[in-house]
C-alpha cells in the first residue's frame, strides 16, 4: 500500500489549517484505516508501522483505535465474507444448524478464515431480515428461509466461487 496517497490536507480540508500536525495525523487516522483496509482487505502489520512512521503516532495507539471497532481486521480474510444471523428469530428457526454445517464442511470455526482463503464465517447478532429467518448473507448476497437443501446448495455456491 502507498501510504503516499492519504492525504490529510485532502481529507480535513480546511478545518486542518488550525489543527496542529499531531492532531491532523490522529484527526485522519480512521480515514487511513479504512483506506489501507479497503485496499488490501486487512490491516498488515508493517503497512500499520509504515503508517505509525508517517504519523508519528505511536503503533500502540493506532492499534489501539483499530482493535477498537469490529470492521477492522489484522489477518487476511477471505474472498467470501460469509455472515450468519443468530438473532433471535434466526436462532429459533436453526441458524446453529448453519453455522455448524459451514464450520464442519470447511473445516473451520466461526470467527475464522479458510487457509486458501476462500471462506471467512463469522455470525451476526441481527442482519434485519426475520421474516426470512433463518438468513446469512455471503458478501453482499442475503440467502434466506435457510433448510437443510438450501444449505447445500449455498455450500456448494461458495465452493464453486
């Protein structure tokens, strides 16, 4: 990642003019995380350095503020986010079912990635899908009213990419 590319100027603009540099850096900081996450998927270690150089921010505290909020992530995810709903209405009507069947077929727990990365399962407390409970969404793709033959072919969709 070139760090060359997030500008502070560009992001604060104006309101920068009276900021000192230390608060310009931290002032942009989680516009930084989001870009580096966006370009490379996760937050690598040495671009994280690069960017606590760059700032003169300790890594600690950029650490700190990424670990802070769940749509930061420090190891590389898969190419399919696979999110299952274990809200309420989800939970009653077999979401476990999902989540273990996944975790079973792809050999991996939720929370974690496939080591070829093609899979990242993780669960969500509520997805505002109920009436088509029980639901998970694969990226962006909501899969709903999920049975025992839904889920085959669900497992199957991911497989085949």
């Amino acid at each position: 990642m070139n760090l060359d590319t997030i500008s502070v100027d560009e992001i604060i603009g104006k309101v920068g003019a009276i900021l000192d540099d230390s608060q310009r850096n931290r002032g942009i900081l989680i516009q930084a995380l989001h870009k580096i996450q966006e370009e490379e998927g996760y937050l690598p270690e040495e671009t994280l350095n690069a960017l606590s150089a760059k700032f003169s921010i300790p890594p600690a505290e950029i650490y700190s503020v990424a670990s802070f909020y769940s749509q930061y992530h420090f190891s590389p995810r898969g190419k399919k986010i696979v999110r299952v709903c274990t809200g309420t209405a989800c939970h009653v009507r077999g979401a476990s079912m999902i989540v273990e069947a996944m975790e079973g077929h792809f050999d991996i727990r939720q929370g974690e990635t496939t080591p070829d990365l093609k899979l990242t399962l993780e669960t969500v407390g509520c997805i505002g899908c109920c009436g088509l409970a029980p639901v998970a969404t694969v990226n962006e793709e909501i899969a709903g009213e999920i049975g025992p033959e839904q889920l085959k072919v669900l497992i199957k969709e991911i497989e085949e990419g």
